[in-house]
DNA sequence: GTGAAAGCGCTAACAG
DNA sequence: CTGTTAGCGCTTTCAC
C-alpha cells in the first residue's frame, strides 16, 4: 500500500499536522522540522491522496471537460490546450464525449459534477433551457457558446467570417454561398450572422446552403448545391466541410480556385495540407482550451468577483491556395 | 450544497447505513424500506460521493489514459473507444497528453496513480525499463504496446504489414520501401519486422526509409527518398505519412498509383477522403478502446486471476485507389 | 433488517 | 511553531 500522511510523520517524528502544514504551507513550520518532513516523505514516496484532500477542503483539483465529438480535429486541440493548462496549475482533467448527442450532455454533467471543481462545457449544443436548468454544485464555463450569464470563452467567429467575406469581395466575388453546420451549433449561428451583416456591408449576394452535418461527408453533400447556386465562391461552417467541399468539386472536374474559391473556418491540421492549401479563418484552438481553464481557474479562486465572465479570443483570416479572382460570369449583380 | 447521505437518511426516516445499504446492496433491506430511501434520494437529487467512497473502498471508479498525442486521429480514436466503455461501466477517465514526449509519461502516470483505480498507457514512448520502474500502486495496462508481463492490448501489426505486402506482390511490385515511424514506438518496430519477414517470404526487396515523425510532414520530408530508392511502391507508418507521401508525390508531379502505390496503417477517418483515397491496414481503434478498458476491469476486479494478460486484435487490409499493378521497370529483380 | 460506531486520509481550528 | 481534536461523506463491522 501507498504511504500516508500517518507514516511520513511517525518517520519524521512529528505529527500529522505538520506534516500537512510542511507541505502544503511551507513558511509556517520551521526549515530544519521541514527539512525532516521532506526528506521523509520523499524517502516513502509519499504523495497525498487528493481525494482526502478534496473531502475536506472541498476541492478536488479535477476538471471536467465535455466535448461533442473527439474525433473532430478542432476539439482534439481544444482538448489538448485545456489538458496542457490544466497540467501547468496541477490540476487533473477528466474527459466526455457526447458523440453530437444533446442528451447526454447533462447526464455527464452531472455525473461528473460531484468529482470535479468545476467543467467546461465545450460547445454544447444542448438548448439554452436545458443548459440553465443544470444547477450543478460545480462551476460550469462555456466554450464556444454563450448562454445568459453564464461565463464563456468564445472566438470573434463573426469578425473572422467578416474577413472571409471582404477578402473574396476584394478578389472580385459578389455571390457567395455560405454552407450551414449544425443547427444546434451557436458558432454557426455566429458565424451566419455575422456573414450577412458584412454581406450587406459589402454589396455582395449571400446564399444560404441548408443546414449540413459538420465533416467531411457534408462537404461532399453540399458542393453540388454550391455550384447550381451560381456563387463564384463558397464558405464552408468548418474545414471539414470544406474538405469535403474541395473533395467533390474535383471529382466533377471543377478547378478550384479558378472556377469556384473555398474558404473554412478553424485552420485544422488538415486544411494546410490539402491540395490546393485551404484558405481558411484561423481560430486559437489549444489557446481557447488554455483561456478557458484560466477563467474558470480565477472563478473557483476568487469566487466569480473581479475577473470578467467573458472571454472573446480573436480569429485570423489565412489566404493560402484555394480563393483567387472571381472568374468572368454571365448574369452577376453588377 | 448538494445533499449528502445523511440528508436522505433524515428524510428516509433511517440511518446512513440503511441509505448506504439500499442504494448499492439493495437485496439486504426490506423492499418498503428501499423504496421509502430510493424516493428520498430521488427527491434530494441525491447522487453519492465517490471521493468518499472510495477513501474507504478503495476504488475511485476512475480511469487513467495516457496517449501521446491527441490530435493524432488515431488516438482520438482510442480515446473515445475508451471512453464509451468506461462510461458503459459507469467509470470516469482522466486524460493526459505526453506531447509525444517520453519523459512526461512516468510523470503523469505518477501524478494519476493515486486518483484512479487502473491506468491506461497508450503507445508509450518510454523505454522497457523506465516502464518497468513504474510500479504504481494502480493497475496499468498497456495499449499498442507489450512490455514484459504487463497486460496489455495490441492489435497484430505483423499481420497488417503482411497483408499489405503480399497485396502489392500480387500487384507485380518486386522492390517495396518502407517508410519508417518513431525509433521508440513499439508499433513500428512490430511493423519493420512484420514486413521483413514477409518480405523474405516473398521474395521482394525491402528498402528501409529512415526514422520519420509520425505525421503528415514526415511523409512529405519521406517522399523523395522513396520516388529515389527505385522502389515502385511504398508502405508509410501510419496514415498520416502515408497522406505526407501522397501530397509531395502530386506536388513533384509523380502519379499516384500508376508510377508509385502507396499504403498507409491505421485507416484514420482523413484516409477515405484523400485523393486518391488510400489502400491501408485498418487497425481497430474504437475496439481496442474498449477492449483494454475491458481488460482493466476485469483485472480489477478478478485480482489478475483467470482472464488471459494479453489481448491481441486482428488488422485487416483495405484497398482502396492508391495501389495498382507495378508499373515496368527497369533494373528489378526478375 | 437495521442502527451505532469506527475509520478511510487528510486538513482546519484551537490550544499550547 | 507544533500537537490535539474534530470531522469531510461514505461504507462496514458488529450488535441488536
């Protein structure tokens, strides 16, 4: 069996306490009693149960992070971002996936609840409602949404899709079809609005392509749309999608960027790698999952005063190979 | 604050005992009595504390996992394999990222070892005998990787490799490279060897490309040297290289499969959708997920006795456009 | 069947 | 500065 704090203070022939206090509040024992006290407990290996711990001081030093898909390289960084800063404040992290399934968003929710300080919620897409009805004893922070009063750390998706927009007007574009993630997603909705907020701004025609699920396969489902919609130009919910997009337009021999420009949005792995390079909106993933532990950190510590319950990360657009000048076409608004 | 156990005994008209016993021994009281606690704690939204109970039982009902690195698809895979089993099995796990760097490993697997029942370590990238040293007082099974008497979860490598090379021999190749992963990852080594011996086998020559990182970009530096060797196909570590492979051989202009086949390992979702899409050895993530969590299990709960230490999972072929019959050549074997 | 009491490993008063 | 005491929420003997 491990060694407990018992055996690491008969070693050091002190009591518990001190070696609790030795510990965890260095500057209250004496340096020679501390010295005794350390050399024992790392003579035994000791390592103090946190779950002890947290019994009594009410933190667990456990996080709880529930994504909606991990296979999705977009929270594969999150994740990986919220792991690393987790890592850096000594705090463990435990990890749902809700398969894109809303309902068992709040069954993990509260499973987790009880092990945990407190949970990022990272996009869910459970129903505002539903989302506030949890009133779980733990912190909760929101990623990638925002609900009510409810502290979130989210991406400027609109400006980023703005940027999107004006860079194809720039190129000549003035029809531009936008391709819709899931309608559950609070990013697309951002991301909806603030494209035809800009498309208004810019002069341009904005045409809305059904709602798609956000991978590659939605891609591959909307592309025909895109090109019948007579648009020089599409943006994509995410860099899957657009993925996909780019996939089918070259199976039907259709060049891009010569005759259709693409853009995504989240700058995944992948979409460097593509043939042609995507252009896409670049969003700070792993600095997002970092924002967020932060937030919710400062909240468990001061207890929600000071700090602001918003965080709102910039997003970048990236120009690489797949937008160009919009090619000469029949009947544009113009 | 969320109501405890002594709450619902209040309100039960019982003892905490009682409570206790009713909810998880419940055929050791008198069925009204159940049912009188079982309302309680449904009206308090009672949900017991596993931290506490664990100080006592010893088990957390927590999982540790260890991977290398998460935005690798195929350990997001894994992950999410092991997730919904320990999810099925009403345990929770806690995720750790190594960055692909060995030393961490035994770090985290320490900073785990206390709050979890068993740990899982996934690819490790440590040497046997810093693995060895890690006797944590937790349970550890190794996944995709086989350490001395360690249970552990692997899939048959071997048997992928040769199934890939003999796919190719029956396409005419006769000079075969392979594009070598990490110098410490067990998965490779098992592949090298896999494909050396099938290679005597069957009378194909066997080039051996240097030690590449396991990622697209390895691919991409590996390429060159393939198209150089001589050889007329090329097996890549993983999927992602094998992706690497197929971008820089488009960008040189060399087309894939007619004057170079290519496969890839692992079957990650990306490899379906590539251009042309990838022949790889599909490895069975999800699976192999579930079935080390299995195993954890089971070794917790049966102390080691009866269920076998090593489970091994069957790879399967999957042509798809990136090989084809070996073009002529010049100098080969024949 | 059920309750009383002890105690898991740890920290937080409170004395000294 | 350090030891003593109490108790976090839960399970488990051991009586009844």
């Amino acid at each position: 069996m491990a060694a407990t704090i018992r055996d690491v203070a008969h070693a050091a022939g002190v009591s518990q306490a001190t070696v609790s206090r030795a510990l965890s509040m260095p500057e209250l024992v004496r340096p020679t009693t501390r010295a005794r006290v350390e050399a024992a407990a790392r003579e035994l290996g000791y390592r103090p149960n946190r779950a002890a711990r947290g019994l009594i001081t009410g933190r667990t030093g456990n996080l709880g992070l529930i994504v909606p898909d991990l296979s999705n390289p977009f929270f594969a960084a999150v994740v990986k971002g919220v792991q690393a800063a987790a890592r850096a404040a000594d705090h463990s992290v435990f990890i749902a996936d809700t398969d894109e399934e809303a309902g068992v968003e709040a069954d993990l929710l509260r499973a987790l609840a009880k092990q945990v300080d407190g949970l990022i919620l990272c996009s869910p897409r459970a129903p505002d409602d539903e989302l506030a009805a949890v009133d779980s004893d733990s912190t909760i922070v929101l990623m990638n949404r925002r609900a009510g009063d409810r502290p979130s750390v989210t991406v400027d998706n609109a400006d980023g899709m703005r940027q999107a927009l004006e860079h194809l007007v720039a190129l000549g574009h003035r029809r531009v079809a936008f391709v819709a993630g899931p309608r559950t997603s609070w990013s697309n909705t951002q991301r909806e609005e603030g494209l035809h907020r800009s498309a208004e701004a810019g002069h341009v025609e904005l045409v809305h392509l059904g709602h798609f699920p956000p991978q590659f396969e939605g891609g591959v489902a909307a592309a025909d749309l895109a090109v019948a919609s007579g648009a020089t130009a599409v943006i994509a919910y995410n860099d899957l999608v657009a993925l996909g997009l780019l996939s089918r337009l070259g199976a039907r021999g259709i060049p891009v960027p010569s005759a259709m420009s693409v853009v995504g949005c989240d700058d995944i792995g992948m979409s460097a790698m593509s043939h042609p390079a995507l252009t896409t909106v670049s969003v700070p993933k792993r600095a997002a999952g970092r924002a967020t532990v932060g937030l919710l950190l400062s909240l468990l510590d001061a207890g929600a005063d000071g700090s602001p319950l918003h965080r709102e990360l910039p997003t970048q657009l990236i120009v690489r190979a797949t937008t160009e000048v919009a090619p000469p076409t029949k009947g544009t608004t113009r």
